[in-house]
C-alpha cells in the first residue's frame, strides 16, 4: 500500500481557541496529524457545543427548561454544569419578585468579562424577566444576545441556533459590531449586534384568550417532549393550562406568561400515560390556577378540572401518584373535589394560596373571593377528605397592611391548620396595578417581622400536625438523600459520618421522601432506593421534621 490515506478528520475543542486536524493511515499505521489551523467560525456548527442552563422560579419554569433543552439536545447541543466550559448560556428567569431578578442581574454581571475574553460566547435571558424587561435589559447588559419570552420559547431552539451561527460569522468576518457588544455601551444601537435574537409576546399583543391550545405554537412545544425509559426518572411535571386570565394586583405572571390556554385532554393523557410506560411514579399537573381548567371541544361540551382528573385517572392506571398545583381557592367545584376523594391515586394535596386574611386586603389584591369563601372551601374538601393535606401562600406587607389586618393571617393559618405556607414580603413590581395605584408604603423592617412571625405561626400548627402523623405508616416517594447528606458531599473534610454499612452489611444513608400530603419524612435507608414508592412508620416529630424507619 503506498501514500497516506485520509480519514476521520476531527476538531478542538470548543470556544475560540479552535486547532483541526486529520487521522492519516498507511498500511496498518495510524497517524494523527495536527494542523494547528483555526477552524473557520462558520465551520463550527458541525462540533458539539457546549451549553449551560440555569433556572429560577417556579415549577412551570422548570418544566419549561426541561423542554427547551431536548429541544437544544436534539439540535446537537451538550449540557455542561460548568458555566466556564458553556459555548451557550441560558438563564430561566422569575420576575414574581425583584429577589429573583437581583440574582440573574448578578449573574449576567458576572458574565461581562466572560463575553470580552470570548466574543464568540452566545448569552441568553429566557422567561418571564425577558418577557417584563424587554430591550432593557440589553440596554442594562450589553453582552446579553438573545431573549425570548415564556409565550415564545417554541422559537428556543432554532434562536439558539441562529445566535451561534450569526456569531460565529460575525467573527470570521472580523465584525467590529460582536466586539463592541462584549464591551461597552458606548456607541451601541439596541439590537444591532447581528447576534441578537429576540422573541417576545409583548404585554400589548397578548395572546387572544379565546385561542385553543391546539392552534396555539406552543403546544408543539409540550408536545415535542423526549420520553425515554433509559432518562430513569420517578418524577415529572406535565402541562395542563397556560397563563392566567386572574390579574391579581401585585402579579406579573398574567403580563408575562399572557392569557389562560387549555391544552387538549387528549394531549395531556397521551403524555400522561407515554411517562408512565417510561417509568414515572409520580406526575405533577401544572397550571397557574390549574382548577379553573376548562377545555371546549369541537363538539361544545367543555371538560373541566375534574373530568380531566377522572380521565387522566382511568386512562392511566399504572401512574401510581398524581397530583396538581396550583388552585384558586373561589374556583373549586364539589366536582374537582369528588374526583380527588373517588381516584385513589390522585394525591390529597391541595395548593391554594389565600395570600391574605383580610378581607380588605383580598379586595385590594383582586382576589374575587373573601375569607369566608375561603373558610368555605376549606371546609368543602374536609368534608369530602378528612384527610386532605392543605397549603398556602401568604402575601404580608402589601400596602396599607395594618397590624390588625396581619394579625388575621395568623387567625387564617392556625383555622385552616396548613400543611404548610409560603410566606412572602410584598415586593412591587413594575407593570402590574398594584404598583401604579398603590404606594409601598411598609417599611421594610416591618415586612421582616411580620414575615418571621407568620412564620413562627405556621411552624407552631406544622409541629401540632407532625405530632399527629406519629405512629402512622405512610406511604413515600424516595426523592434522594437528606440535605445533611448532600452538604457532607459537597464538604467532605466535615467530619459528619452520615453514610455507614448496616450490620447485614447493607449501605445506609439519611434519605428523603415525601408522603401522598406532601410532607418531607427523614428515614434510613440504602441510598439505591432512590425513586421508588414505600412504606415507612413514623417514629418521631421533631420541629419540622418526621422521622420514620422502613415498614418491611
Ligand atoms: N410580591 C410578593 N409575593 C408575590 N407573589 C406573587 N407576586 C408577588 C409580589 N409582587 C407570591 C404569591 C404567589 C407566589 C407564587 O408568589 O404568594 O402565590
Ligand atoms: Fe398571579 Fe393571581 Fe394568576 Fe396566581 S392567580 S398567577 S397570583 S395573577
């Protein structure tokens, strides 16, 4: 055999410091040659980029990543953990409150020197920050390249895409613009930087609220999702309704995830039943106030909250949990409530915040209902399941909130003797009325105090409601180890001795589950048990915590 033959030829990694090269062969000789030429930019979109996501806020967001990135994966794109070695960056953001904000501004910040040392490095803001800042925020962050709101995240993927390759032109072409965008404000146009993708509902154009989700792009978007048996997850959250049409003085949620979209039931059990051939034990329904689901078919009969329960239940029988969040507290119908008591595996948990206990105050917030519809409906699904588990979000300090006022929060928590609530300091946001009509007029210390006393209330009926659960056997969803466990993972000098082998020469560790009524139980247990569904004993309530030991 004479002359070398060509073969694979392969690429450096990643980023801009980019070499390629040729694996040659003669006879049975391999030789790798390296070329040490950069690979043009526009060449690169054939290599695995790298990609790092990281997201805020809600469960829905959650969801939502988990969407767009088996979008990104399908494109070829690779996950990373470490946001150093990212060629793409995506935050998923939560605009609820400016707490949230605050810390996608720190971490955009932090990327400014990133993006002057790496021009080529795509920057994205996706979710509802992106949706409620706007172009803001590139006049804010620069170096931002791509945004997309949460009604336009179908779009993700092929913008991702897009941002990449205009990049990586840009930079073969020497562009000045790329650099100028990694650098300063100065001189800079809003959206000039060829890079920059943006996709954005707009709070003028909202979405007609009369559009049925099939017609709607975003369901191709829940329903271009991955399921795999081999992803071996217990747990997964599912789409049923879009937006919210509420309008609750203080929230952004209705500006930024735009009006209330049913899915179609059919799609929702199809996805249901596809997760539960794969392997999921528990299914989460999602929704902003998930009980006022109201699907109309083409027949004109309408499938509501608990028909879709009784379906999803009947059509699925080996999921073995299913449960929901979150409800509207004036939208439970006996219906919903018979369905959760007749489905023996649908959880007895229900989320619905009250946000306050007074009634001048929920007139204030818009919340359509008082505290005796509240009181009513608590009494409702007791009557229906005396053992149903009830939470609550509480919002304190809104404004004009007086002692007395608050005080009726804490009335609120130790009647309706909540699970649990989370309590939260009222935080103005730009965009919504509340802001607008209203001044933020506590002051912040006393939002402090009146959240940490809300809170002591609270932990007071938690430890009464623990107390109770001693001695039953309950059943648990494994999710992982104790939160002690993790920190002695991510300390190993600790000197905490948390994992240890058992006299029958079985590994033990503090793990974690969670009961049917969402509460957390601490047990003993083999760390592979991880994911499944069992039976423990409760053997002790200490503070907040259940202690329970494995029910042979
Ligand atoms: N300030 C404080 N808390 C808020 N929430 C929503 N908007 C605000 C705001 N502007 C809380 C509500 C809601 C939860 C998700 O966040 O309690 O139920
Ligand atoms: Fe926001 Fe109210 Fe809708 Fe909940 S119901 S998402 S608080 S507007």
């Amino acid at each position: 055999m004479g002359g070398w033959g060509s073969g694979v030829k392969f690429f450096g990694p990643g980023g801009t410091v980019t070499f390629w090269g040729n694996l040659l062969y003669r006879d049975e000789v391999f030789v790798v040659a390296l070329f040490l030429r950069p690979v043009p930019h526009t060449m690169r979109g054939i290599m695995k980029r790298m990609l790092y996501m990281e997201t805020f806020g809600c469960q829905m967001n959650v969801l939502d990543s988990e969407l767009v990135l088996g979008q990104l994966h399908a494109r070829g794109f690779e996950s990373t953990e470490d946001r150093s070695l990212a060629d793409v960056i995506l935050y998923n953001t939560c605009s609820v409150r400016e707490h949230a904000e605050q810390k996608v501004w720190s971490r955009l910040g932090e990327l400014r020197g990133a993006k002057q040392q790496r021009p080529g490095l795509v920057i994205g803001v996706i979710g509802c920050m992106a949706e409620r800042d706007g172009g803001n925020l590139f006049s804010k962050f620069p170096h931002v390249d791509l945004l997309c709101g949460p009604g336009e995240l179908d779009k993700l993927a092929a913008m991702v895409h897009n941002a990449v390759i205009t990049t990586d032109a840009s930079l073969d072409a020497g562009s000045d613009a790329l650099r100028l965008n990694a650098g300063s404000t100065a001189g800079m146009t809003v959206g000039s930087p060829p890079a920059r993708q943006v996709a954005l509902m707009g709070s003028s154009v909202r979405r007609s609220s009369t559009l049925a989700a099939a017609e709607d792009h975003l369901e191709l978007l829940d329903l271009s999702r991955s399921i795999a048996a081999e992803n071996d997850v217990a747990q997964a959250y599912v789409r049923i309704t879009r937006g919210c049409d509420k309008f609750c003085t203080y929230c952004v949620v209705p500006f930024t995830r735009g009006p209330e979209v049913h899915r179609p039931p059919q799609n929702i059990i199809d996805e249901v039943k596809r997760l539960a051939d794969a392997g999921v034990k528990e299914v989460t329904l999602l929704g902003q106030t998930i009980n006022h689901y109201a699907y109309k078919q083409p027949d004109g009969r309408t499938i509501t909250f608990g028909q879709l329960l009784y379906q999803i239940h009947e059509a699925v029988p080996h999921l073995p949990r299913l449960r929901f969040v979150t409800s509207f507290p004036r939208d439970f119908s006996d219906e919903a409530l018979q369905a959760m008591r007749d489905c023996a595996r649908v959880c007895r948990y229900l989320h619905a915040p009250a946000q306050h206990g007074s009634n001048r105050i929920l007139k204030l917030m818009n919340r359509g209902y008082t505290t005796e519809t509240y009181y009513d409906f608590v009494e409702r699904a007791r009557g229906f399941m005396p053992d149903v588990s009830l939470a609550s979000d509480f919002i304190v300090g809104f404004p004009t909130e007086t002692q007395a006022e608050f005080d009726q929060c804490a009335e609120m928590i130790r009647r309706c003797r909540f699970k649990n609530s989370f309590i939260f300091k009222y935080s103005p946001r730009p965009g919504t009325p509340a802001i607008d009509r209203l001044a933020d007029d506590i002051a912040e210390d006393v939002k402090r105090l009146r959240n940490n006393a809300l809170l002591a209330v609270q932990q007071e009926v938690c430890i009464a409601n623990n107390q109770e659960m001693v001695g039953r056997t309950v059943e648990v969803m494994v999710e992982g180890q104790s939160k002690l466990v993790s920190r002695q993972a991510a300390y190993p000098s600790s000197r905490i001795e948390l994992g240890w082998t058992s006299a029958q020469g079985q590994r033990r560790t503090q793990m974690i589950g969670r009961t049917r009524g969402d509460q957390v139980v601490v047990f003993d247990a083999d760390p592979l048990i991880k994911g499944q569904l069992l039976n423990v004993r409760i053997i002790d309530a200490k503070n907040m915590t259940l202690f329970a030991e494995l029910v042979a």
